[in-house]
C-alpha cells in the first residue's frame, strides 16, 4: 500500500542555502497559516534532516502560550544527555 499523501497541514517550504560571501549557512522554513493552526492546536512538525542535506537531525516545531508551558510540555522528554540552550 502507498502512503498517503501528506496534507496540506504537514507541506511546508524548507530549504538549505549559504549566504552571499559564505560566511553562513541558513536553513529556512515557511509556515503556512494552516501549520500555524495545526501548531496552535498542540500538533507539533517534526522532519528528517536528510533530505535538506543535514543526516541524522531530526527537527521538531512546536508551540506553547508561554516558554514555561513548553518546557512543562517537554519535560518526560528530557534526559542527562539532554542540552538546552536559552537563546533568550
């Protein structure tokens, strides 16, 4: 059986490139409102790095009403091998 087509809630713009000069490399993501909705709806993205040039990264998008909920929301997954970094 194939699998089923993704919906229009999991199809997003996702896109590797290297700035002008290559000083950076830049991982882009387009969200459409639909994402958005899906996000606020506590369904969060998850892909493969592999097809974006990145092998064995997997990325997670979520959202949460506060950074604190989020991290509440994490939490079972955090291990010791677990490294957070506040980028505030």
């Amino acid at each position: 059986m194939a699998p089923a087509a993704p919906s229009a809630a999991t199809v997003m713009i996702k896109f590797t490139a290297t700035t002008p000069g290559h000083q950076r490399k830049l991982l882009g993501i387009g969200l459409s409102h639909e994402n958005l909705a899906r996000l606020k709806d506590g369904k969060p993205i998850k892909f493969k790095g592999e097809p974006l040039g990145i092998p064995g990264h997997d990325f997670l998008i979520f959202s949460g009403e506060t950074e604190e909920s989020m991290a509440k929301e994490l939490d079972p997954a955090i291990t010791a091998q677990t490294i957070i970094k506040d980028t505030s």
